[in-house]
C-alpha cells in the first residue's frame, strides 16, 4: 500500500482524490502528535457528515473523542473510526439503508425491517444496526455481514439482508414503463 496508510488509489472509496491525497501528505509531515491532531481536525471538517440524529450524534462524540486524544496510538484509533463511518468500500458507507432479516425466537414470522448501516470495514464488510417490534418482541442489537462482493456476503445478500424494496405500488410503475 505504499506504506502512506492508506489503501493505495481510487479502489472505489475515495483515497485517490486530491483531496485525500493533499490530507495524507499533511500526515507524513507531521512530527508528532499535536500536527497530527491538527491534521486529523481538518478531514473531521472536511468529511460529510452522516445523516440523521445517529449521524450527528457519532459525530459529536467522536469529535468529543479526538479532542481527549493526546498520543499517537490514540489518534490512529480516531482515523480508523473517522474511516469506518464515513468511506465507501464496494459501493457500501455508513448511513446507508438496508433491510435486515429478522424472526421470533421460535423461528416463525421471518420479516425484513429496516436497517442502517453504522460502519464500514477496510476490507469491506460492515455493521448494521438493526431495531426490531412485534407484538410479543422487540430489541436492538448489531450484526456485522462480510464484503457484498465476497463469497460469503453474496451468501448473505438476499438471505440475511438486502437493498430496500421499493413500496408495491412503485415497483408495478417501474415494470410498466419498462
């Protein structure tokens, strides 16, 4: 990878950018951890902000974070957060939605409820934060799936989770237009 850090191009997520490029060089010439703080407060600017409340509140707690970061170990750790949240890996970033598989305990009335994706991985898998309500159930909990492209998550794609579905009434537009 060049030993910069980063992933080596424009794999698809970003790192090729000039932007990206000119933030890691501000990386390498920093000489210790205050220059590199500075440097990682310019890509939290830089960087979208993810939507929603659970967007902003990550946000200001990894903000929160950074600022009681004082050693080099622990603003890697920031980076590798800030990457997790915000970089897309094979057409997947964090805020994105998906429908996760659920079922009762029991193994009866499997359903797809609505998801949002929280982290993405350098090697491209990702974490999704799932809610679920039933009459006799509820619950929240987080589920990692592997790279969408690799062969375990083509296994999961469609069986454990899946791009949202169009309403009925749009899908029956979309095929009688075609």
């Amino acid at each position: 990878d060049g030993g910069d850090g980063g992933d080596g191009g424009d794999g698809g997520d970003g790192s090729g950018t000039a932007g990206w490029v000119q933030w890691r060089r501000s990386v390498k010439a920093a000489t210790g951890a205050a220059e590199l703080k500075t440097a990682m407060r310019q890509l939290g600017d830089a960087v979208p902000a993810a939507e929603g409340r659970a967007g902003r509140v990550w946000r200001s707690s990894w903000w929160a974070r950074l600022e009681e970061s004082v050693t080099l170990p622990q603003l890697a750790l920031r980076l590798l957060e800030l990457e997790a949240a915000v970089w897309p890996r094979h057409g997947v970033v964090a805020g994105m939605p998906l429908e996760a598989a659920v079922q009762e305990r029991d193994g009866s009335n499997r359903e797809w409820v609505r998801a949002g994706i929280v982290s993405v991985w350098r090697d491209g898998s990702f974490r999704v934060r799932v809610r679920f309500e039933s009459r006799s159930e509820r619950g929240e909990w987080l589920e990692d799936y592997a790279n969408p492209t690799s062969k375990q998550g083509r296994k999961e794609r469609g069986a454990e989770w899946r791009w949202p579905q169009p309403p009925p009434e749009q899908r029956g537009r979309r095929s009688r237009a075609a």
